[in-house]
C-alpha cells in the first residue's frame, strides 16, 4: 500500500498570509505512460464531507478559489494556500489515486493565528 | 445539481450488519463509479472500495474483502455498502462518492454527507 504522510499535523496563519502543506507518498505517484501525478487534494469544514479542490497534483477543480494551488512530482507534493481566508479553516487532504488500495494523508488541520 | 444523499446514522451490535444507501441525483447513475470511504478519529480517511452501477462490477480493498457487498438498485438510482461482521472498531462516518476523471478509482467529487454507524453492545 502506499502510505501518505502530511505534514505538519496543524499550522496556524494570519489572515492574507501564505499556508503550506506538504504531502509525501511512500512510492512515486508519477505515471510515466502519461507524465502524470495521481494525487489529489480536499477541503473538509466541520460537520461536512471532504470537498474535491485539486486533483491530477496541480489542476484546480472548477469552482475552486485562485488562491488554491498544488504543486509537486513523484513523491513530494504541497499545497498552498495564498492570502488566508477566515473560510479558509478547515483540515486538508492528500489522496493518491495511482493504485488501489487508495490512500489519504493523515489532515492538516489549518487555523487562524 | 450533482448531489449524493445517504441514508440516516445506525446503532448496532458487535456480530451485526449495516446496509447503507447512496441515492444519486443530478447525472447518469450508470456513467460513475460509486466509491465507498470511511472516517475514524483514529484511522482518518480510510477507501473500502468500488462499485460499477451500469455492470455491477466491483473492487474491495483488502482489510474489508469478505466482510463487505457493494451493490446498486439502477432503476432508484442508489448505491448500497452492506458491512457484516460489525465491531466497535467499525464506528465510524460512511461516505459515498463518485469517482471522477473515468474509471473506478480516481479523485471524489462529489462526496455523500455521511452516515454515522455506531457499534456497540
């Protein structure tokens, strides 16, 4: 199985400051046949389901915020979070879709400072 | 729109089973997969597997393979996980969702609301 690590558990920012998590898969998540990185990246607010922001490593779902953007190859992958919105609050998810079983990342839980 | 509507929170007991739906509205039920992942405070997100509406095809991940069924009534439009075999470790948030991108397993969008399944004696 491949295993996700996230880090770092939590990060506190201020508003209209930058966050950054990074995620780091046991095995590369790069399909050479179609140069693509299998991972995907959700938002989940208290109380509701994970929702969809990025996936493909770095193509933001439609609807997504420009602040929202995701970034990596291989193994190492971050998120970034540009100009931190009160809305913003939330825990984020890495997802690898290159082989089954799927995996996540452990959360980011990301707060205001 | 696209949306996912699952069935109410279950309590059961150690040695039971669960069945949850997932009824689909807003696209072609039989053109997406529909996945199944669960939420603990202790294992976070964990994939339990897949389900092919239009035939019926499915995938299950290792951990649950003979302890979980994973079926669709097309002609309502929903998605079902049966759970046998229930422990307390099996409380837990279910979710659908549909995979999107094609095929069975890729990224989830959208996801169900969830279905709160409490194991105890």
């Amino acid at each position: 199985d491949i295993v996700m690590t996230q880090s770092p558990d939590s990060l506190a920012v201020s508003l209209g400051e930058r966050a950054t998590i990074h995620c780091k898969s046991s095995q590369s998540i790069l399909y050479s046949s179609d140069n693509k990185n299998y991972l995907a990246w959700y938002q989940q607010k208290p109380g509701h389901p994970p929702n969809l922001l990025i996936y493909w490593a770095s193509t933001r779902e439609s609807g997504v915020p420009d602040r929202f953007s995701g970034s990596g190859s291989g193994t190492d992958f971050t998120l970034t979070i540009s100009g931190l919105q009160a809305e913003d609050v939330a825990v984020y998810y890495c997802q690898q879709y290159y082989s089954t079983p799927l995996t996540f990342g452990g959360g980011t839980k990301v707060e205001i400072k | 729109q696209v949306q996912l509507v699952q069935s109410g929170a279950e309590v059961k007991k150690p040695g039971a089973s669960v069945k949850v739906s997932c009824k689909a509205s807003g696209y072609t039920f039989t053109s997406y997969d529909i996945n199944w992942v669960r939420q603990t405070t202790g294992q976070g997100l964990e994939w339990m597997g897949w389900m092919n509406p239009n035939s019926g095809n499915t995938g299950y991940a290792q951990k649950f393979q003979g302890r979980v069924t994973m079926t669709s009534d097309i002609s309502i439009r929903t998605a079902y996980m049966e759970l046998s075999s229930l422990t307390p470790e099996d409380t837990a948030l279910y979710y659908c969702a549909r995979a999107s991108g094609g095929g069975c397993c890729n990224w989830f969008d959208p996801w169900g609301q969830g279905t709160l399944v409490t194991v105890s004696s």
